[in-house]
C-alpha cells in the first residue's frame, strides 16, 4: 500500500497533462487458481484513468461481491488496487484495442472449517492486461470494454479476471 498511494497522487495530478479523463465501471469474473484447483468469486471494478496522445495512467479498485470455495474453504478477494500504463491503440470503426503494464496488490481472505486455512493473504506484483472496446453508437464519449487481466502469477498461485464494462470519457 506504500507504493500506491504516491503513484496513486501522481495519477491524480498528471491530469493537468491529460487530454482526455475517463472513468469505468465493470463486472469482474475474477479467477484464483491455486495447485490446478479454482475459486471464481465475483466482484465490481473501478477505473480513473487520464489520457494523452494514446498513452494513460489508470488507477483501478477492485471489490469482491461474492465468494467461491474450493474443498470448503471460501476465498474472497477483499480488495484489488492496481495501477496500470496503458498504451492505447487509435479507434478504428468504433474498435480500439489497450494493452496495460503495472503493479497490483491484491488481498485475498480465506475462511474454512476449524481444520483449514483461515486467513488474510496479500499479493503484490506485475499485473498486465488486454482490453477491447467499442464506441457506443448515439451515447457520445462512451465505450464497452471487454478486458483480460493477471494481478499475479508467482508460487502457483495464479489470479486473473474477465471483465466487461463502461467507460466514460469526460
């Protein structure tokens, strides 16, 4: 959490930079898969993102709605902070593609029988990620965006996430 706040403050103040500030709202189908065994909780993401000539910095939350269990022990992503380099392609036909480097630290909470693991789990790293959007014809400065992201793959734990949402640009 020491590395994202600064990061964090320099999202926010790189704006005056920015050509273009954008917010997203998306449906996560997050994945934790531990020793070939996985958990599917469900969550909300939310994106704040500021632009400049198809490069931007995105700060991205993410919260669990749901939980999943493998053999008993329910995990839950508790909270998700990432921030991401995204490099923007140009919007050809209303399509645009984004490819995002970064940094997340994501904590996961188990909770099981009295003989399991129950626990708070907290994974930083390299986080990368693939969208694809699409403007939404007669609602000018919105998109849908379809993405593809890993928030972290080290020691056989791996957790990735589908999402699909809205973007706003302001």
């Amino acid at each position: 959490m020491e590395k994202i706040l600064p990061l964090l403050f320099l999202c926010a103040s790189s704006q005056c930079f920015a050509d273009t500030v954008y917010i997203g709202v998306d449906y996560v189908l997050p994945e934790i898969t531990i020793a070939s065994e996985d958990a599917k909780p469900k969550a909300t993401a939310l994106r704040l993102g500021v632009s400049n000539n198809n490069m931007a910095f995105e700060a991205q939350y993410l919260a669990a709605n749901d939980t999943d269990n493998i053999y008993s022990i329910e995990f839950d992503i508790e909270k998700s902070a990432a921030l991401f380099f995204v490099m923007q392609s140009d919007v050809v036909n209303g399509f645009g593609l984004d490819v995002s480097l970064g940094y997340a630290i994501t904590d996961v909470v188990t909770a099981g029988p009295e003989m399991t693991i129950s626990d708070n789990f907290q994974y930083k790293g390299f986080a990368w990620g693939l969208a694809l959007h699409q403007d939404i014809p007669y609602i000018d400065n919105t998109q849908i965006r379809l993405g593809y992201q890993s928030l972290y793959n080290k020691d056989d734990i791996k957790i990735t996430a589908i999402s699909l949402g809205f973007t706003y640009q302001f």
